[in-house]
C-alpha cells in the first residue's frame, strides 16, 4: 500500500550535491561540522516516550524504522526492512529484515532485536510510562496491563522471529494506519542490550514533573547514520558523530550539532553571523530579508493542522454544543491567516489538511460571525462565559510561527464576543505541554499536528480517536466512527469512513480548527544536499558544506 506522494519537493526544493565517500571528512574544520538551530530542548532521546518535532529532530539522525519515506514526499519506502507483507486480512505482517546492519553498541540487528521492541513497548509497566507513550497509545490502543489514561484493548498481540531476517507481527485486528504507521519515529528500533543496560523502562512523575532513565538521557542506540555524543546542557547544544557503521548511505558531515535556541529573532542572528548553518520556522516575515541575505529558504507543502483545543471537563458551559460553536463563529480566521502566517496558509474548517484523503466539503461550517457567536451564548445561558487560555511560550511550530501572537489575535475575537479571558502563558517544554495533554487544567489551548504520513487517522484519530484529558469529552458515537475508519484496508472505503467521521466530528466541535501552513527551514548558501519534507522530519547526512 502506497500513499500519495506530495509534489515536487525533491526537484524543486531539494539542494542536491554528488558528494562522495572521499568526500567524507573527521569533523575538524568547519565544513565538516553542521549547526544546526534547534527551536527547542529535547524532552529526552527515547523516541518511545516523545511526540513533538524538537525531541523527534535528533532521534532521527540516531535511529531507523522498519519502513521510512522516499526523502521529500509521503511515499513509503524500505527502512531497516527490505519487504512488509500483510496476510490474515491485514492481521499479520511480515517483514524481511535488512541485513548486515548493527547498533551503535556493536549489538545485531535482527529479528529478535524488532520482537524485543515491539514486547517492550506492549508490555511497558507503570502509568508514567504508559502516559508518555502518546503515539504507542494512539496506534495500538492500548497495552498487556493499561494503567495509564490508555485504557483499549491492544492491537498488538505478538512478535515471530521466523529467522534472523524474517520478523512476523500478529494484530488482534486489522489497521488502516499501517504499514505507513510502522515508519513512526516513537517505532523506531532501539538495541535491546542498551535498554536492558540502562534501564530504558524507568520513567518516573512527581508532581507534574518526568524522569526518564539513563537510556533516554545519556546513551540512546539505534542504527541511525549518527550517533549520540553528548548533550551539553550548559551551553544548550547536542552533538552527534558520524557512524562509520552505518549500512546506508554514510553521513556527509562528521559532526552534527543542535544548538537549542528558543527565541527565532536570535536564531535568525546567529544565521546571519555565521555561528549556525540553518534553522527550522524562519518567521514569514523575515523571509525576503534572509533571501537578500544569501540564505536559501526553503518553503515545503502544507501539511499540518493548527487548532484551539477545547476542555469539556473544568467548565461545564464547554459541554454545551452551543459554547463550543459560539467560539469558533467568533474567531476571525481568514484574518489571522493572512496577519500571522505565511503565504499560501489557509483557515480551516475541519481537522485534515486539503491533500489527505478524507478531507470533505461536507463539513458543517461556522464561518466567522459575531452576531451568531452572541447569539448562541445567550442561547445556552453563557453570556458571562471566563475560559482559562493556556498558551505556550520558547517555542515555534511548523503551524504555528508565533503562538503568542497568533493567541493575542484569538483572545481579542473572543472579547469582542464577550467572552473573558485568562491567559496563561507557559513555556513548551517547561510544563506546557503536561498541563494540557496530561493534567487538563486548560479551558482552551493552542496546540496543531505535523502529519506522519497520508492517512486521516493520523490527523483526526490522533485527537479524537479515544478519551483525552486535553479535550475531556467522551462521544462513543465519534470513537466508534474514528475506529471503523481505522480498519478499512482499502483506499476508498477509508476515504469515505473518514468523511463521515469529519461531519460528525464538525457537528460536535470538540476543538476548532484554525489553519494550515506551509513551513519553511532555512540554511545557508553554502549549504547543499538539504531535502525538506511536508512530514519536516529531514535527514541531515546528505547535507555537505562549502
């Protein structure tokens, strides 16, 4: 099963180079180190516990998944396994291993390395663990003992290793989201002698404060074409070394290096001083300037949602239907894409960028209008409505550029509606992120979604596919619509399954979709091989410079 593939990157966007081995150098001088601007700290290095673009940035350049996607498009292609095979009615897939590959700990690759991941992460104890493994938990719904948030019955039902190269997963039932699912970075293959070793599994909470173990913080080894070296907190920077190892391609650049930057103003200083190579999210504004500069700007597809989450559970006017659409008429759309985001961005009526299948006109609409967002309050007895606006701060999105900024704008429609306003502002990974997906203390909240792959249940599942304390509302009437969707195997019946989910979905308003946008990343001139993705999870070992 193959997805669309999003067009033209590769050839249009991607700055190509014919580097070769010889080419290869120790990391010495400059051109052999490539900094790159990081908008934010990693949680930790265990993709299994991540689900946001900073931490997934180098967790890419260290590990690899059975499948992957053909650089620039959403097309899948062969990762760490050669063939998938489905059987059994999509219950069964077998994967024909690459051979000759190794760890970063010199340990083999195999099919008992891919069934000792997929029974860790089914059998993964504790709630603190359970709860971090968002994307485990949206794919296979749930784990041999739930004792998190988490609560279906598993997918996952085994792992065969048929031969050193030959590796057979056994579902419980069948899944549309593979095998493009397969190619997620939270699936990537970690070496089992590594996690036993450092204790991958210990993830403990107090409060509303994560520890993870060693593993995550210090030594993550998977197969990638970079290996880990240090994370120098002190002066905010992750370096990376080349594999020599590596059973693909080898990297171009001995080094790589993130040095996290959270405020974009200064990422686009030290650009154009020369101390970073590139950055991720130049602000739209600044794209002519960084163009004059010399700097290339490199502008990929939309393929994110941006979304004002709403939280049924603190307030009970959020329960009523009536609230939540007052909402939305009351936000001005069409001016905040063309006021806060880049060109070709888009307002959004529903959950599922315009190039994914599922994606409808059927839709019930709330165009903007704040007579009728009056008019429903009243209706529903919330004329003296106060919601609690989390917003996050010391980060940039591929959806979201500014979030403040982009939560001023929202904040004023809502006044104009009448509604109060609290706003309270929390950095990204200093409690942000918990506080809304974990805790639920928000009201309303900014938050979007980059695609992993072509499939609406990636989007819409994600969210709404079971109960969530970001959302707080429980409609058995969507989930079992969401889940009819998910096991379709066959590219038509999916598609309309999940159009009839978005109308439902659209009907409800459990949160309000706001836009989609076309992210850029920028380097400098003397940078090539770069290939932007509309997934943004690029590859950086084809980069060279000079």
């Amino acid at each position: 099963m193959r997805r669309i593939a999003l067009i033209g990157l590769a050839g249009a966007l991607a700055v190509t180079t014919a580097a070769c081995a010889s080419e290869r150098g120790s990391g010495d001088s400059a051109s052999d180190t490539f900094i790159f601007g990081a908008a934010g700290a990693p949680k930790n290095f265990d993709p299994l516990f991540n689900d946001d673009g900073e931490s997934f940035r180098p967790a890419r350049q260290m590990y690899d998944t059975l499948v992957t996607y053909k650089p620039g498009t959403t097309e899948l292609q062969g990762g760490l396994a050669t063939a998938w095979t489905p059987s059994n009615n999509n219950t069964t897939w077998t994967f024909t291993l690459r051979q000759g590959v190794k760890f970063h700990d010199g340990t083999p690759f195999n099919a008992a390395a891919v069934c000792f991941n997929f029974d860790r992460w089914y059998n993964m104890k504790g709630a603190a663990a359970q709860s971090q493994m968002i994307y485990y938990g949206d794919v296979f719904e749930g784990f041999a003992t739930n004792e998190g948030d988490i609560s279906g019955d598993p997918v996952y039902k085994n792992c065969e290793a048929k031969d050193e190269h030959t590796a057979v997963l056994n579902l419980n039932k069948a899944k549309g989201a593979f095998p493009d699912a397969f190619g997620l970075t939270s699936l990537s293959m970690s070496s089992p002698d590594a996690l036993k070793k450092y204790n991958a599994d210990t993830v403990t909470q107090s409060g509303e404060a994560f520890t993870y173990s060693e593993y995550a913080t210090a030594h993550p080894t998977g197969t990638g074409p970079y290996k880990f070296e240090s994370f120098d907190k002190a002066n905010n920077t992750i370096t990376l070394v080349r594999n020599e190892d590596y059973w693909g391609e080898k990297a171009k650049t001995a080094k790589l290096i993130f040095k996290i930057i959270p405020d974009e103003n200064a990422r686009k200083q030290e650009l154009a001083a020369g101390t970073i190579d590139g950055y991720d999210y130049p602000s739209p504004a600044d794209y002519n300037s960084l163009k004059q500069a010399g700097d290339q700007v490199l502008i990929r597809p939309a393929f994110n949602i941006l979304y004002l989450g709403i939280n049924q559970k603190n307030n009970p006017k959020l329960q009523d239907v009536r609230v939540r659409k007052a909402i939305e008429f009351a936000i001005n759309k069409d001016q905040l894409v063309r006021n806060r985001l880049p060109q070709g961005a888009y307002a959004q009526d529903q959950f599922l960028p315009n190039n994914v299948p599922g994606y409808t006109t059927a839709v019930e609409k709330h165009s903007y209008n704040v007579d009728t967002a009056r008019q429903l309050l009243a209706e529903a007895g919330a004329t003296d409505l106060t919601l609690n606006f989390y917003v996050p701060t010391e980060v940039t999105r591929p959806y979201m550029p500014n979030p403040v900024d982009i939560a001023a704008a929202i904040t004023d429609d809502l006044k104009a509606a009448g509604i109060k306003v609290n706003v309270v502002q929390e950095p990204w990974n200093g409690g942000y992120k918990d506080s809304v997906q974990k805790a639920g203390k928000h009201d309303l909240h900014l938050l979007g979604w980059t695609g992993d792959y072509a499939d609406a249940g990636n989007f819409v599942g994600t969210f709404f596919g079971r109960t969530k304390p970001e959302f707080g509302f429980d409609n058995p009437q969507i989930f079992d619509a969401l889940s009819h969707a998910d096991a379709q195997t066959t590219p038509e019946t999916k598609k309309a399954a999940y159009e009839s989910a978005g109308v439902l979905i659209s009907q409800y308003v459990p949160a309000i979709p706001i836009s989609s946008s076309p992210p850029a990343i920028v380097v400098r001139s003397d940078v090539q091989g770069l290939i932007p993705t509309p997934l943004t999870d690029e590859r950086f070992y084809t980069v060279t410079k000079g």
